[in-house]
C-alpha cells in the first residue's frame, strides 16, 4: 500500500484529532494516584474522548477491549485495564491511547512515574521520552524513514537498554495503523523518502534489561520477558519542508 499524503483540509483534521488527545493525555496523567485501578483510568479516558466527540480507536480494535492500554511497570505495551490491577507508589504507568474525530486518527503514549520511582527507572523513562525526539531530527522532507530509525537506535543504545523489535511505529490517518512501519532499531536499507503531508506515530518501546518481550495468557499484555521496567513514549507527527510538527502535544 502506498503511503497517504495528507491534503492541507486532512491535515486540519489531524491537527484537531490530535490537539484533542493531548488534553486527554493532559488529565489522564493528572488523574494517577496510588490506590486507583487501571479501569478508572480507562473509564476516564473513554468519557474524555467521547465528551470531544470522539470516537476511541482502540476499544474493539482486534477485539481489544478498552479505550485505553494501561502498562504497569514490567508491561511494555497493550496492558488491558482491570479494577484489580492497582497503581501503588514507585510504579511507572504507560498509557496509550488515541481518538478519531471526524474520521481522523491520533495516537499517543507516555510513561508516567507515580510518586518516587527507582533513579535508574526515572532515567529509563527520560531517555525513551529523549530517544524519540532525537528520531525526529531525521523527520524531515528529504530524508529517509530509517534515518529516524537508526537515530533512534543510535542515541538509546548509548544506554544498554533493549530495544522492542516486534512492535513499531506507523503510518496513520483515516486509519489507526498505515503503511509505512517505523522500526525503533538500525536498518540496513534507508527506507523511503520522507513527503510533507506524511503524518507517522513515532513510538519507541525500551526497556531497562533485555529486549526480549512476552505476551501473557490474556493474549494482549505484552511484557519483559527478564521482568525489568519498559517505557513507551509515542506522539503522531506531520511531516513538512522543516521541523516535523508533533501533533498530539498541547503548543
Ligand atoms: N497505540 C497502539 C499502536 O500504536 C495501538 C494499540 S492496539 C490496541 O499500535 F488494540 F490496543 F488498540
Ligand atoms: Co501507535
């Protein structure tokens, strides 16, 4: 499939699905405290989506069934919100979640600490946060989709962390996942060339120990396989002449 490039009228609407889900972001990550379950977070997310006017993206996406996936510690990605899973003091909470508004897609993730977290896990979490902002520098008319890739790669393997290779980032618009892929580790090949209008959700899954990953008997929560924290940071972005604009960030 050939990747989509944006009309300026799209663009508009993939400003606003994302503008949208970074106020979602915004309250979600005020809303963490120990004591509270995964589900209330999911609960929350739903109703600020569809108080947008929205629609949440993930719910029923491949029979996933919340608005919302909630990883706690250990889990990297698709953690499934449960009233008997319950944040407590010290945790990092991977949230991701995205939206459609007018049958537009955003997608976006971050990691949060709740309370004191372990410094080397607070360092975990920062540089998964720093390692995407780096692959951007590359996300740019001219150059090409594995430049942002391997700069990814570059800047997080100074760390020893592992890398997550069975799940990547991607192209996104009238759907939650387009072509092309967007690996977080070094590429042989440069991939294709970078257009304006091209709008991509960056999304580096790191982990503290080994790369390796799990998927547990609920068939979604995917998890370290050496049981080391993960951290997930993700944004949609648009691709331009210039700077990429992130979209799911409030300006
Ligand atoms: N945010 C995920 C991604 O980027 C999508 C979650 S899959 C779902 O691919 F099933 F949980 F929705
Ligand atoms: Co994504």
């Amino acid at each position: 499939m050939a990747v989509s490039i944006k009309s300026a009228r799209e663009i508009e609407l993939m400003r606003e699905a994302g503008r949208l889900l970074a106020l979602v972001h915004e309250e979600l990550g005020k809303s963490l405290r120990p004591g509270m379950s995964t589900l209330e977070i999911d609960i929350l997310a739903e109703r600020l989506i569809r108080g947008y006017d929205c629609i949440p993206n993930f719910l029923h996406y491949n029979g996933y069934p919340a608005s919302v996936c909630v990883s706690v510690n250990e889990e990297v990605i698709h953690g499934i919100p449960s009233k008997k899973r319950i944040i407590q003091e010290g945790d990092i909470v991977s949230l991701d979640c995205g939206l459609i508004y007018k049958g537009y897609h955003s997608d976006a993730a971050r990691t949060h600490m709740v309370g004191q977290v372990a410094p080397e896990v607070k360092k975990l979490v920062e540089e998964t946060r720093n390692c995407f902002y780096e692959g951007i520098k590359m996300a740019k008319a001219g150059k090409h989709l594995h430049d942002i890739s391997n700069a990814i790669d570059a800047y997080i393997s100074q760390f020893g962390y592992g890398v997550v290779r069975e799940f990547v980032g991607h192209g996104i618009g009238t759907k939650l996942h387009e072509d092309p892929q967007i690996p977080n580790y070094a590429q042989e090949r440069r991939g294709m060339k970078l257009r304006p209008g091209m709008t991509l959700a960056i999304e580096p899954m790191i982990n503290l120990g080994r790369a390796d990953v799990e998927i547990l008997d609920d068939d979604w929560t995917v998890v370290a396989a050496d049981g080391l924290p993960s951290a997930h940071y993700e944004n949609t972005i648009l691709i331009t002449e210039g700077e990429p604009e992130i979209l799911t960030v409030l300006k």
